[in-house]
C-alpha cells in the first residue's frame, strides 16, 4: 500500500466500509490525510444522519473519532433523540451514545444545515451553535427550552424552523429584523406570535410561514407579507364539525378573493384518522357520518400555496 500513489489509495480506501476505513486511518499519517482530505469529503460523509445505517457497526471509541476528524467537512447534520441510542458492546452491554453537547462543541466551520430533534435541546445550546456553525442557512429543532435567545448570533440564517418550542415575542422580533429569513416556521409553539410577526418590518421578506391558530384562518398573514408564496396554518383541539366548517369558510374566501388567491386551495390538509369518510363529507360525495372508531384526530393544518409574490415572475406550483 505504500508503494501506491495516492490516487490508488484513495480508490481502495473508498471501497472499504467505514469500520475498515477508520482501522486504516489509525495505521498511519499517510491513510488518515487521505481519508479526512479526499474520501471523506464526498457527499455521502458531508451529508450525516446520527440514526444513519453506516454508522451502526462503530464503536463508541471509533464513533467519537469519526466525529471529531469528519465535523469541519460536514455541511449537513441530523441529530435525532441521542440519549434513546445506544451501541453494543463486545460483552453485550449496552453503550450509551455521547451526549448532545459532544456533537455540538465540534468544528462545523462549513455546516450549512442542522437538524435537532431532541426535547434537551435548550438555549444555552443554541449559542455554542452560534459559535461553532458560522456559515450555517438553515436550523431546525424541537423543544420547549428554546426560547430564541441567541439566535439572533447565526448572522446567516435564512430557514429557522421551530416546531413546539418556546420563541418568546421579544426574541422573535429581534430574529425577524437583524436575521435575512425566508422560511420561518413556529407550528404549536407555546406563545402567541402573529400579532409580532404582522407588526414586524423583518416579516415582510418571509416567503413560507407555519404557525398555528391563525386569526381568520391565516388570511391576515397572507395579505400583509408580500412576499409569502406557501403559508401552512394548523389548528389543535376541533371537533369533526368545526373543522368541515372552518374548510368551507377557508374555500368561500379563497374563491372571493381577488388577485392575490388561487381560485382554489392548491392542498388542504386535514390531519385525521379516518380520512376517507372526512374526504367524502368535504367533497359533498357521502353523507355518511364518520364511524365510532376510528375517531377523528383534533388537528386541522389549511396549506395555501399563494399566486406570484410581488416583483417574482415564478409560477405557482402546479
């Protein structure tokens, strides 16, 4: 092997699975540059999943040192609940994975996404984010110890989604005018956030919106953000009645509306167990009421797909 040029290295290298490939790494100098400088640069380590097949046959010891010679090339990561994974020792024991703040406290100095869905999450991780991910666009997580704070540091953030957590107003108007979104998305956080996002200047740039509970049913946000294009709106706790009304409301002001509205919603969601019956009373077609069981979820989420954005000359998805 070492009387091989690189270019045939690298070529074997990339044919061993990672276990092996991290055997090699630690063999010698020459193994472990071309490994994190070449093979380790292509899209499938850049982009990483925790929950991701190749990673399962690693060592808790080999996990970490993945990890920690991989994270500068990242540009995508996807952290799903660590504290529920675990590895298997030689002895059968079970392992468990490092904590999140391992994965936080690495040099992401190029991840442009990350992905956290884990109820630890809290704000104090979100400021090591901020130092460790400076080039970071996109930022998805899911806890109610998120309040916002901090995150008004990933200066490059243009896509915050933020489902169940607790963005409080005061921080969500500082992310709205210092940060350059265009995808916000706070489905059930814990406070009320349209009043904030129509009064804030910051908002107007935002091209997709999720939120939940929506003042007559979202269309105030879609005729005040100019450039809104999807704007997705859920409802907790309705009955089966409400939500039949609350949809024929929805359609007879998209069909008065002039200009700015399709003639139709483009896709009406309607989280509900027994879907079918509720599709049929929607469309008019049966007139059979919903069975005893299965019965219908208490969830209603209305997505619009709106006409052009003012000065866009796309068009609407089909």
């Amino acid at each position: 092997m070492e009387r091989l040029n690189d270019d045939c290295v690298c070529h074997i290298l990339e044919y061993l699975p990672l276990v092996d490939q991290i055997k090699m790494c630690r063999l010698s100098p020459r193994f472990r540059e071309l490994l994190c400088q070449i093979v380790w640069r292509k899209p499938r380590y850049r982009n990483v999943s925790v929950s991701d097949a190749m990673l399962k046959p690693l060592s808790k010891s080999d996990y970490i040192y993945f990890f920690e010679l991989t994270s500068a090339a990242m540009e995508e990561l996807y952290i799903w609940n660590v504290h529920s994974k675990a590895f298997d020792s030689y002895l059968g024991r079970h392992l468990m994975r490092p904590e999140l703040s391992f994965y936080l406290r690495r040099d992401f100095s190029n991840l442009k996404e990350l992905c956290i869905a884990d109820e630890n999450m809290n704000n104090s991780m979100v400021n090591t984010i901020a130092k460790n991910c400076r080039q970071l666009r996109c930022l998805s997580v899911s806890s109610a110890y998120v309040t916002g704070k901090h995150m008004i540091s990933l200066t490059k953030l243009e896509s915050l989604v933020a489902r169940e957590c607790s963005i409080e107003t005061e921080y969500l108007s500082e992310i709205l005018d210092q940060l350059s979104l265009t995808h916000l998305d706070l489905t059930a956080n814990r406070h009320q956030v349209e009043k904030t996002i129509l009064q804030s200047a910051g908002a107007k740039r935002l091209q997709r919106l999720g939120i939940s509970d929506a003042q007559d049913y979202g269309f105030l946000l879609a005729d005040q953000l100019p450039q809104l294009t999807t704007l997705v709106v859920s409802y907790h706790k309705v009955s089966p009645e409400d939500q039949l009304d609350m949809l024929e409301t929805t359609r007879r002001r998209v069909e008065d509306s002039p200009g700015k509205f399709p003639k139709r919603l483009q896709s009406i969601l309607c989280n509900v167990v027994d879907v079918e019956v509720a599709l049929e009373q929607i469309a008019g077609l049966e007139k059979r009421h919903p069975r005893d069981t299965p019965k219908f979820s208490e969830i209603l989420k209305i997505m619009y797909f709106l006409s052009n954005p003012v000065g866009s000359d796309k068009t609407t998805p089909p």
